[in-house]
C-alpha cells in the first residue's frame, strides 16, 4: 500500500520486538537496545548536505556483513534532545547496496521511535540518538527483505545493506480539526464514494468529517484496521490516485502507526463502522517538497474511509 504509509513500501513490514527506548535519566536510558558498531558500519563515509535526499556514501564493495548482525555506527551526534519511544522522527533514509556500491533509494519518511512494527534496521538508526544526528546501519540484506531479496532494487538475498539516516527532528502528533465549512460534497450511495471538491483553496489544516458514524470501537493509535479507503487529490481537481472500493477492491489492512501522520490523526478516536472524510496537507502527508519519485509529495491529500474492523 504506498500511497498511506510512513516509508516506502521496501521498507515496511518487520518483525522483531524492540525494547523500550527512552531519553532523559539514566535508568531510562539503560532501556535503550544495545547497537554495537563494527567493521561495516565503521568503514562507510558520508558526504552532503544533512536532511537532504541523495547523500554519497563511500565504502569498498562488495561490503559484506553476516546474518543478524546489525551493526549502527553514528557518524555525527546532533546536538538536539535524546529521541524517545513513540517519537514521530521525522528522517532522511538513503539505502545502498554493499555489493555494487550503488544508492538504492533515498527519500524522506517518518518513523516512530519503539514501532516493532517497522524493520529493525531502520529503527536502529533513530532509537535513543539526538536529532541532527547522522547514523550509519549495516545489515544483511536476507535480514530485511527474506531469501528473496528485493528484486524491484537490484537487491538479492546475498547482498548487504547500508543504511544512511539523517535524524533531522522529532514533531509532536497531530491532532485532526473537525471539518466544518467549505465541506466537499460526498455521496456514499454508489458502488463508490462520489466527491465533489468546493471552489476553494485546498485547506492547510488536517481536518475530519464524519460522513456516516458507526457504533463500535474507538480507534486508537497503533491499532491495525481493516478499512475501505478513496484517496484524491486537491491539486488535480479531485483526481482519485488510489482506492480500495469498486467491482475489483477489497477491503485494505493498515496499522495505524505506518501510515502518514495526518492519515492517522483522522482516523484515530473514530468507531469502528464509521465513513469519514480526512483532509491531509502535504506537511502530514507526504512531505512539502515535491518528488519525481513520490507522485503525491507536495500535494494535498483528501481521503475518504471507511472503518471495517479492528484487527485482534
């Protein structure tokens, strides 16, 4: 599911439990996960501009490191507070592959420091390090993405990953504002939600509308639901870019805490069996800088969802 998450889709999915991470005393700190460097780690050197996407990375491939052994090395201590476990850590994550040396992706996303749900590779870089921190992770690539590999990036079962991340802040969570005026108009009596966009600018907060209220649950964050979702775009009249209804979908399965930040906000609090409209700037979204490789950063993001079920 690219188009509602916190990273890219190669990066989502894993596995293993994390311990409590923390900041601030020294009992505190001592939950913190041990992430040794070692020879990989240590031998990588990065140049450009920290929080940028397209960092260099130089090391001599093929770079190998063996089965579950992750190793974190942190080039530069930043000079901000200790992140925390639930921190919403805004990132800049470059990949390499260490057996051609060459960058596999980079791009911005934003992790939540102790999410077990995200790859231990990646929250390694962000756990119990101070913002403007620029960290290093080495890893197996069978670690991360099985014995398959991922094919899609030139990166095979064998191959050994270097993980650039630039912790560039940690933002408070976003709370979603009822939606009260200039309101879309939405019908819902079709095989799939009919929106009509208002003569207006798109709206710069993220907004809710509860379109059909439900009698179930409340949603809280980190829940993993089953949803119908539409997603369109201001910037585009409207344009439907992704959606689960129709003759060919089926209901999606997300966890709360991977999608975007402004997706989560309209989600949480609402029961479960409600439709809602959820209004999603490009700051809570997918980022305000516009992307060749991201056809949603920089733009507006209007969604309408349906709330199935709460997975056990």
């Amino acid at each position: 599911m690219r188009n509602l998450k916190t990273l890219p889709v190669v990066l989502l999915l894993a596995a293993a439990p994390l311990a409590a991470c923390g900041s601030g005393d020294d009992a505190t700190k001592a939950t913190c996960d041990d992430y040794p460097s070692g020879t990989a780690s240590d031998a990588v050197k990065v140049s450009g501009e920290f929080g940028k996407t397209g960092p260099k990375a130089a090391f001599t491939a093929p770079l190998t490191v063996k089965a579950d052994d992750l190793q974190r090395t942190v080039l530069d201590d930043g000079k901000g507070d200790d992140t925390a476990k639930g921190d919403q850590v805004e990132t800049v994550i470059s990949v390499f592959n260490g057996r051609t040396g060459q960058q596999a992706l980079s791009e911005e996303a934003t992790l939540t420091a102790g999410d077990a749900k995200t790859f231990e590779a990646f929250r390694a870089a962000i756990e119990c390090v101070p913002t403007g921190s620029r960290v290093v992770t080495a890893v197996a690539a069978s670690d991360v993405y099985g014995d398959k590999g991922y094919a899609d990036l030139d990166i095979k079962a064998s191959d050994s990953l270097v993980i650039v991340t630039d912790v560039v802040d940690t933002r408070k969570p976003v709370k979603a504002k009822p939606w009260k005026t200039d309101v879309p108009k939405v019908s819902l009596t079709g095989g799939e939600p009919d929106v009509a966009l208002p003569k207006t600018k798109a709206p710069g907060d993220v907004l809710v509308k509860v379109l059909k209220e439900g009698d179930g649950a409340k949603v809280k964050a980190g829940d993993v639901l089953d949803v119908n979702y539409q997603g369109r775009t201001w910037e585009e009249d409207g344009k439907v870019f992704q959606q689960t209804y129709g003759k060919d979908g089926r209901p999606a399965k997300i966890a709360t805490g991977q999608v975007v930040q402004g997706f989560q906000a309209g989600l949480v609090g609402q029961k479960v069996g409600s439709t809602v409209l959820i209004n999603i700037p490009a700051e809570y979204g997918f980022g305000t800088e516009p992307s060749e490789d991201d056809e949603l950063a920089g733009k507006t993001l209007l969604f309408v969802v349906e709330i199935i079920s709460i997975k056990p």
